[in-house]
C-alpha cells in the first residue's frame, strides 16, 4: 500500500461529504472521492492541471493556498496531498484552511528519518533539488517537521486535537529513478557545473550508505 493509499482510506474512514484538495494537480484524489460519492473540489496554481481536471469532468479552480475562494465552513475537510511544500505561506494555508473546513485538515507530505544514513542521503538529494528548484524562481521548500507545522498553525488553534504519524517504507530508490531525477535538475539549473560539483559529494555519501525512498508525514487536525 502506498502512503497516498493509506492517507486516502484515511480521509475516507473521516466520512466526508464534502472535500476540497488544496494541490490538487490532475485530479487523482479528486476521482477517489468521486469514486466514493463524496463531494470534491480541487484547487491549484497551475491553469494545465485545472483543465486537464475539468477535461475529467472534476470540479476544480485555479488558485492557491493562502486565499481559498470558498466561503467559511464550506467542506466538511480539506485535504493535502504531497503539496504543503510548495506553498508560499504555510501559516497561510492553514489560515485560509481552517476557514473553510467544518471538521477538519487531513494533510500528507514527505518526509526523512535522519537517524538512518539512507534516509539521510535521501534528504540531501531532496535539499539539492530544492536549492535548483528554487533558484529557477519555484516555491519548493525544503520538508517541514512536526514542530514547523505546530508554529505555522494559527494561535488559537496550535496543538489542538492534533494527530501526527510518521510513515516509513525503507526500500531502495531505484538507480534509474535516481538518475532521471538528477538530469531533470540539472537541465532547469543556470549553474549546472556547480551543481553537479555539490552533487558529487552527495552521491559519494549513496554509495557508502545507499538511498531509500522518501518517507512521509501524515497529520490531520480537527
């Protein structure tokens, strides 16, 4: 089962009838629900990914977390699915976030368990995507822990009736995934020599102790 499995048969099990998917991209979780008889909207930035949504017959809008164009308490929850990094203002998204959900905030994103070498190589691959990311003017943060999410969370809600677990499946990333990956970031970098230099190090560090897939983060607040 895949974190996105296990995360998505969570938010079922909540009972919604109504979600909105903050990141929604093409509409995977949106189909789920749907699938489900659950109401779903979708939001996100990118205009492709909001038609491709509507081309599948999805409820989707173009917009992002910090200003929700929903009305006060109009989802029973919303949802996150691996896009809490890409977030501008985090605090901002929960802001506009606990808004509009009735019930509640189910969230997943990754996450490295750096007590373990692998994962620890894991994460500086990911912080090495990030830096070429950000530098080509994305907004890709690098993960959050649980105590970043509790100060982004607004006052009066930190802490409250907050379950976090974190899930991890410790098996190897594959070489070929590795490398995609790799040349992807490279070919978007304006300083690829100097990027492939600081990955020289990165990918010293995968040789002695390997690479393992990206753990992840799941949380929901209600």
């Amino acid at each position: 089962m895949t974190y996105k499995d296990k995360f998505r048969q969570r938010l079922a099990a909540a009972q919604p009838k109504e979600i909105l998917d903050v990141g929604c991209g093409e509409g995977a979780l949106l189909q789920y629900c749907e699938a489900l008889g659950i109401s779903a909207i979708g939001v996100d930035p990118d205009q492709d990914a909001i038609a491709e949504c509507q081309r599948k017959g999805l409820r989707a809008i173009c917009g992002g977390a910090k200003h929700l164009d929903l009305p006060d308490n109009s989802v029973d929850f919303v949802a996150s699915e691996f896009s809490l990094h890409h977030y501008a203002s985090l605090s901002g998204y929960f802001r506009e976030a606990i808004r509009v959900a009735r019930k509640g905030i189910f969230c997943l994103d990754a996450w490295y368990d750096l007590s373990i070498p692998s994962q620890r190589c894991a994460s500086d691959f990911d912080r090495w995507m990030k830096r070429i990311d950000r530098a080509a003017g994305d907004v890709h943060h690098d993960v959050y822990n649980i105590d970043q999410i509790l100060d982004a969370l607004p006052e009066s809600d930190a802490g409250q009736e907050l379950e976090a677990e974190y899930w991890l499946d410790l098996r190897p990333l594959p070489p070929e995934k590795l490398d995609r990956l790799k040349s992807i970031s490279l070919a978007k970098s304006d300083d690829s020599g100097s990027m492939q230099d600081a990955y020289l190090e990165i990918e010293a560090s995968i040789k002695q102790h390997g690479i393992s897939e990206d753990g992840a983060i799941f949380f929901q607040l209600t």
